[in-house]
C-alpha cells in the first residue's frame, strides 16, 4: 500500500504580553572563621528575609530555596602554602513577586531585615498565566506553517489534504530576559523605584505535515 505524498514545514509565531510578576533571586552570604557561625548566620538572614516578603505579602508557595553553598576561603603565606582562614556560607532563595507595583516596597523590606548579609543576585519579568499567552503564539505558528504549506504546495500543482503530523518545536521567549542587578542593598529611595514592566515577546514553532491532495 503506497503513502500520500506529504509536505512538511515549520512555522513560527509570537505574541506580546505584558508581564505580571517580578521573579526575584535574593540570597543571604556570610563570612566566619568558624564554619557554624557563618552557616548559623547565612540561615538567620534568610530566615529574616522569608519573614520580611510573608510581611509583604508574599505567598509562602511563591518562596523557595534554591541552594545553599559552604566554602572555604584560603590564603596564601609565603613559606607556609595555603591557610584556611574561614569560612563563607549562602542560602539562596527565589520569591515571585505578583504585585509589580509594590516590587521596590519588598526589596527594601527584605534588604531591611536580612542586612549587610543580602545579596540580590538577579531580578526577572515573567508572566503569571503562560498557558493563555503560549496557546495564542501556537495558533499564529500554526496559521504561519498552513500559509507556507499552501504556497509551496501551489507551486508544485498540488493542493493540501489532511494533516498527517505536529511537532512542537522549542519554545522561547518566558518569562522574560533577566535584568542584571549589583549585589549590594538597595537605598530605600532607589528600592521604592517602580518596575516598567513593558512587554515581553513570548514564541513558539510548530513543526506540521500535511498530505497533498
């Protein structure tokens, strides 16, 4: 039994969507030469900043550990080699922040509470409902793949029957591309600052075979 001749394309499409929630890479880190006082430490200053977003009103299901670290730090003697000389310890924590507009509020609260322990590692737009904006840019790939389909298929005097494969391609695009921010505690003035959320592009490909007619 012969197979129907089939044309494949991939199509591409996009959608713009406004972000809705700030993802913020927040962390404590501190420097002891005893190796409990700078894990003991680390852990006071994120527990005192995952108090400080809860008082912000953060939900707890939107904080979350992402690591912790314990590294020696060494020096070098002239004639002695390398020396231990302490300890340094990091927690690492992510909050997702659904209230842009009150963004710089959390920051400073969070930078008040955990003090010269803070570091703020990175900050990121995404969007809360990503199924919505996907499902649009998969729709625009798809109309993108059946207008290729049909020129191509035009070109070689055929006509298309009924699609016979989808692909889902990569995805690109969520939740936005991170905003480098320096590891220092933010002034309140500079803290309270607004977020422009702008717009984020948010893609998707589609890979689609058609039988010809």
């Amino acid at each position: 039994m012969s197979h129907p001749d089939t044309i494949t394309v991939t199509g591409t499409g996009s959608v713009m969507a406004v972000p809705d929630l700030a993802i913020l890479r927040l962390g404590s880190e501190v420097r002891s030469q005893r190796l409990k006082d700078a894990y003991d430490g680390a852990s006071r200053a994120s527990e005192a900043i995952v108090a400080a977003a809860l008082r912000a009103g953060v939900a707890r299901n939107d904080i979350a550990s992402t690591s912790l670290t314990v590294t020696p730090e060494m020096t070098w003697e002239e004639g002695r080699g390398q020396r231990l000389v302490g300890y340094a310890a990091g927690r690492g924590l992510t909050v997702r922040a659904r209230d842009l507009a009150r963004t710089g509020d959390l920051l400073d609260a969070v930078v008040t509470a955990g003090g010269d322990a803070v570091r703020i590692n990175g900050l990121a737009l995404g969007i809360s409902d990503e199924s919505t904006a996907r499902a649009s840019a998969q729709e625009a790939a798809f109309l993108d793949a059946k207008a290729c389909a049909e020129r191509l298929a035009q070109l070689a005097g055929r006509g298309l029957g009924a699609v016979v494969r989808i692909d889902a391609g990569p995805q690109g695009g969520m939740p936005g591309q991170p905003v480098p921010m320096r590891r220092v505690a933010f002034a309140a003035a500079e803290a309270s600052a607004p977020l422009e959320p702008g717009e984020t592009e948010v893609s998707a490909s589609l890979i689609v075979a058609w039988a010809l007619a």
